[in-house]
C-alpha cells in the first residue's frame, strides 16, 4: 500500500470511528490539540512497545499501568509541558486528557516519583526508539526516498560535563626502522575502523558522555555549551530515518557512517546530502558502497573549492529540511528543554520528540 494511501486509510478510521466514539464517552468535546493528541497516540501506538518485565510479585506494591504512563509522556511532548510535576497537574485539571492517557480517575494519576521510575525503565528498554524504528518499518520501507539530508543539533544538558581522561601517547620514533627492527603499527582512525564494523558496533564506539561543545552558528559565529549533541538524517518530507545521541564534543564526522549504515538498513534511498563537516573520503566511499549518491559541500583546508555542479547545486538546496527539522524538534517538541541527566534519559526524552515529529509530519501530509 502506498503511503498516501496508508495515511489516508488510517486518518479515516480515526475520524469515522475514533472521534465520535470520544464524543459520547466525554462530558465535554475533546478539543482540536486533544484530537491531535488521539491522532498522535493511535500512529505511534507507544504502548506497543512498553516491557512485560515490570509484572506483579509477591512481594511489595503492584506497579501502576505502565501503558498509561507511556502515553502521558507522548502528551508531555506534545504540549510541551516542561517538568514531570507540570504533567501531574496538567493531568489533574483536564479530565478529557487524563482519560486520553488511560487514567479513568484522578486518584489513579501516579506521583511524581512513580513516573520518574517508569521514564528511567522506558529509557533502559529504549522505548521511544523501538517505536520510531516501527514507524520507519511501516510507513517508509517499502517507499523509495529521494534524499537523506544529515546534520547536527545542539543539546543543552542539565549536568556538569565529564573531566576529560587523557590517555597518555607511545612515543614513535622518527625515520625509517632499522633492518630487522619491528615496529607497531599506528592505530586506525576511527572513520578507518568504522568502515569495517556493523552500524550496531560503530554506534556503540562513539563517546556518550556529556561534555563541552563548540559549533559554528548560522551566522558563522562560534557558540558552547554543556550537553550533548543530536544527529539526524531526514528525508524530503521532513520524517526522521535515524537518530543518534553521543557527547557535545565529537566532530560530525564521526557519526556520519553510523548513520549511512543505520538508514540504508531501514529504508532505500539515493542521496546522501552533508554540509562542509562531512567532506572526508571515507564517508563519500561507505556513501557509494550502500548506493547512494554523496553530494557533500567541499571543506577548503586553505585551498581553493570548485563549486558544485549546477544539478548538485540545485539538490544540496533540500538539506535545509534537516534545520527544520532540529528547530521543530527543538521549538515544539521538547529538545530545547532537557530536564533528565544521563545519556540513557536524554535519548529517551528526545526519542518522543521524535516519533512525535514523525506523527505530526504523517498527518501533515493530508
């Protein structure tokens, strides 16, 4: 089926048959944010996703419904509500988007420490993620993209940044070696060894740490901060293929393999599209291996640039669909404001924030 006709299918049957049946279980009309919120929850389908791990014992409380808890965080990301305590309340005050949630009562809301408990088991199970990679399964695989256009964001963390262990360099000696002499070789650079590993692999060799960044703005000017930083590839229509969190201070570059490797196992698609920060041979060369196109902006080095060809020119224009992206990431759905500590919880709190946008975008397309 394709994916108009997906979208289409799916919208039909939450606007014949999901809204009014809202209609008639609500005092008042669901508002229009509160429909969107439905329309939200019924693609993503969060609760899919939720571990059967947490199930009643012998011992101690029986846990609260963890599927409700799930779905109360979709909602958070939504309406940009900034704390866990705002969320309580939010909850408590509207009825309509308490039961959305699956809380039928207000004393079923949890307290605050009990939704903190379920955010940090959504994290370890990487909720969010398992359902964006569904998404893209469901929505994009069978579709052959256009372009993927890759960048970087800046994530403000809540935590102070890790010291920097520096581990101390084996003096090499100069010169040729002497007859007979056996030196070791010089270790591989990381884009070197990155070409050999599965993307899995190459993902988990990248620093997670919060630490102190330094990028160049819009403007040219150079800005830091304490957190970490969020990669992403993006289509033409503004849906997330892969999402990657690592430390503030690693260059683009190292993430930009990981990347090809992780989007072409999930969707098929033709170009690569990268800014100046991505210009390196063994990027254009793993690009060509999946086959795809690298149209890369070239890095100067103090040399003089030939421009692109006027076709790639006209193509590299679409790579501002990924600075859309990060600002609506960032403006609507959350990433501007991180209140966890952790990589495990970053991730997870910008993972919603991105089957959000995934969401939205679906029902924009209408």
């Amino acid at each position: 089926m394709k994916l108009t006709n997906k979208i289409s299918w799916l919208m039909g049957r939450v606007q014949k048959s999901l809204f009014p049946h809202l209609d008639e279980c609500f005092d008042t009309p669901p508002t229009e944010q509160e429909k969107r919120l439905v329309s939200i929850l019924e693609i993503v389908q969060v609760e899919k996703y939720v571990s059967n791990r947490t199930t009643y014992q012998w011992r101690g409380r029986k846990p609260l419904d963890r599927q409700s808890l799930a779905r109360a965080f979709v909602a958070k990301t939504l309406y940009r509500i900034p704390t866990t305590s705002d969320l309580i309340r939010t909850l408590q005050a509207t009825k309509n988007l308490r039961r959305i949630c699956g809380f039928s009562a207000m004393g079923e809301i949890p307290s605050e420490s009990t939704f903190s408990r379920a955010f940090a088991e959504f994290a370890a199970s990487e909720l969010a993620t398992q359902a964006h990679d569904s998404l893209v399964q469901e929505y994009l695989a069978d579709e052959l993209l256009g372009h993927i256009s890759r960048d970087s964001t800046a994530i403000v963390g809540r935590e102070k940044p890790a010291k920097k262990v520096k581990e101390p360099k084996k003096p090499r000696k100069r010169g040729r070696p002497a007859k007979g002499e056996k030196r070791e070789p010089a270790p591989l650079k990381r884009l070197d060894r990155q070409v050999a590993l599965s993307a899995e692999d190459a993902v988990l060799e990248l620093p997670t740490l919060c630490d102190r960044g330094t990028k160049k703005n819009a403007k040219g000017y150079k800005t830091s901060w304490n957190g970490y930083k969020l990669h992403l590839d993006i289509n033409d229509t503004g849906f997330p293929i892969s999402a990657l969190v690592t430390s503030a201070s690693i260059h683009d570059s190292q993430v930009a393999i990981p990347l090809i490797k992780q989007s072409s196992s999930k969707v098929n698609y033709l170009y690569d599209l990268m800014d100046a920060a991505y210009d390196a041979k063994r990027i254009n060369e793993t690009s060509r291996q999946f086959g795809h196109v690298p149209i890369i902006d070239k890095n100067a080095r103090g040399r003089e640039v030939i421009p692109m060809a006027p076709h790639e020119a006209e193509r590299y224009k679409t790579r501002s669909i990924v600075e859309w992206a990060n600002g609506r990431l960032k403006e609507d759905f959350g990433a501007s404001n991180v209140m966890v500590k952790g990589h495990c919880k970053v991730t997870q709190h910008l993972m919603f924030g991105v089957i959000v946008l995934f969401a939205d975008q679906l029902m924009r397309l209408l």
